[in-house]
C-alpha cells in the first residue's frame, strides 16, 4: 500500500455549533440516551433503533441506523471520558455486514453559559474499508444541526438531595411513595394505574390547588436500577405524547444529584411551559422528593 493510500485512510474532522440553550442543557442533550434517541437520525429516510445505550464512563452504547433496502449500519460507541459541562471522550466503531468501515475518537468540548452555548466537536477518524470522512461530514453536519434544535426545547432541573442514591431511587421507585410526592407544591396524584418497570406506565390525574384535574400518563422505558430511567409524558391515557424524558441519579459524597430532563415534542410546548413556570414547579417536585427522603 502506499503511502498516500496510508494517509487517506486517516483524518481529523472538526464541527461546532452554535446553540440558544444554556451550556447544562446542551450538555444533556449530547449525553443523555434519552435525548440522543431523538436527534440521533441524520435525515428523516434514516430510522436508528437504540439496542444499549448507558451514558456513564465505560458505558455503552449500540445502534441501528436503517435504511429501507439497504444492510443496517451498526455503530457501538463508548464514554471514555465524561466532564459534566465542559468535555466528552469517547470512540465509535461502524461496521455493516459485519465488516468494519472505521474507528474514530470523538471528543466535545462545551463552552457557554446560562443563556447560550457553543459545542465543538473532534473526530479523529480511521476508516478501515473505505474514506468514510465524506460520510461522516455529512453525518455530524447534520446529528448537530438535529442536536442544536433538540437542545432548544429541553428543560434540565437539577437538585442535589442529602440522602445515598439508593434512598432516592427507592422513593421514586415505589408505587406507594411516588404518588405521595410527586407534582409541585398543593398538587395530588390520583392513580388508575402503576408499574414501576420497563415497559410499564402510570396512569394517573394531577389534581390542582383548585380542584383543576390533569390527566397524565407515563410510559417507561429503559432503565438502570439507581442510575437513571426514562419515559414519556402523554397528555391523558394514551393521549399526545408531550415530552421524551429522563431522570439520573448521581452520588455527590454520599448525597444524590437528581437531574430531571425533557424534550418537548414542540418547540411551542416548551416554550408555553416555560411561560408557566415549568422549572420552578420542577424544583417544587424535586424538593417534595427531598421531603419524602427526609433530606429537606
């Protein structure tokens, strides 16, 4: 082989973007399965189906992207590094027919603040079949542009709670506790229905200081016993889906750090939740749980 056919096989590839959404929240919007499974597709002919996905170092993550009369792309992925914030490291292996096509280190510096944010992105690139850089242009031009909008209609609420991780999760895994806290300040729950599970739901009314009834009903999705779950949020059984959304447990010294994500389906959703007080009502919740833990 000679040596220029060396050289193209290898090649560092840099991106960035420029987002309207604190640093925090375009950080979760980049790490959190939840959130990923939503921006992951570079164009809508394009289906990725997540088999593993644990956003934790030395975690894993498994795709499927899919394409209609063609073989799937597989793409397993790692967390080498994680910085809260400020840095990612991690690698991807690409393979389709069980025959690798490229390796590449992929590292993501965050920079910003509580108002906008900026991501760039290094790809330090090995194809191993054929030059994949042209695809993987396209491929990181286009998950950014996805990541930026996505970003953009995200709500991250975070409290640190004074009790070990395993306390919070069993009070939110528990279906006698969690309607006992859940909601803001003065809400009740009423449930139909509870399965604390993957693959299970809760069917159930939030009832208002003022007697206003809300129907809600969660949908459960991958877990990780004491590290993180998701769901979604429908407007009533079986109702609109209103957000993708997630809750991670980190220990902090013996207390745990609860992050609660969203993506709204609209980005008009999020901003009318926004407009009603959304995150402070959060942080009501959040601090209900604190109560229940008696952390507070």
């Amino acid at each position: 082989m000679s040596r220029d056919a060396v050289a193209d096989r290898f090649a560092t590839l840099t991106f960035h973007r420029s987002v309207a959404a604190p640093v925090a929240t375009l950080y979760a919007a980049w790490t959190s399965p939840v959130a990923r499974a939503v921006w992951a597709s570079p164009a809508p002919a394009v289906t990725v189906e997540f088999l593993e996905a644990d956003s934790r170092v030395g975690g894993r993550e498994v795709s499927l992207c899919k394409v209609a009369g063609q073989p799937d792309i597989r793409v397993e992925a790692g967390w080498l590094d994680l910085v809260p914030e400020a840095r990612t490291v991690g690698y991807e292996v690409v393979s389709q027919t069980g025959r690798r096509q490229s390796a590449a280190l992929v590292t993501a510096d965050f920079l910003g603040d509580a108002k906008t944010s900026r991501i760039e992105v290094t790809v330090q690139l090995a194809s191993l079949a054929e030059d994949m850089a042209d695809g993987y242009r396209q491929g990181f031009t286009a998950g950014l542009a996805n990541l930026a909008g996505v970003a953009e209609r995200t709500m991250v609420i975070q409290r640190v709670i004074k009790a070990p991780v395993p306390v919070v999760w069993g009070a939110w895994m528990n279906a006698d506790s969690l309607p006992r806290w859940w909601g803001p300040d003065g809400f009740s729950c009423r449930t139909s229905r509870i399965d604390l599970r993957e693959g299970g739901e809760w069917v159930f009314d939030m009832i208002g200081p003022d007697g206003t009834v809300y129907p809600n009903h969660h949908k459960y999705g991958a877990m990780i016993p004491e590290a993180r779950l998701s769901y979604t949020l429908h407007w009533g059984e079986n109702g609109p889906k209103h957000a993708d959304a997630w809750a991670s447990f980190d220990d902090i010294g013996g207390a745990t750090k609860v992050t609660l994500g969203m993506v709204m389906a609209t980005a008009k959703e999020y901003h009318d939740a926004k407009g009603f007080g959304a995150v402070e009502l959060g942080l009501q919740t959040l601090g209900k749980l604190a109560r229940a833990v008696g952390a507070d």
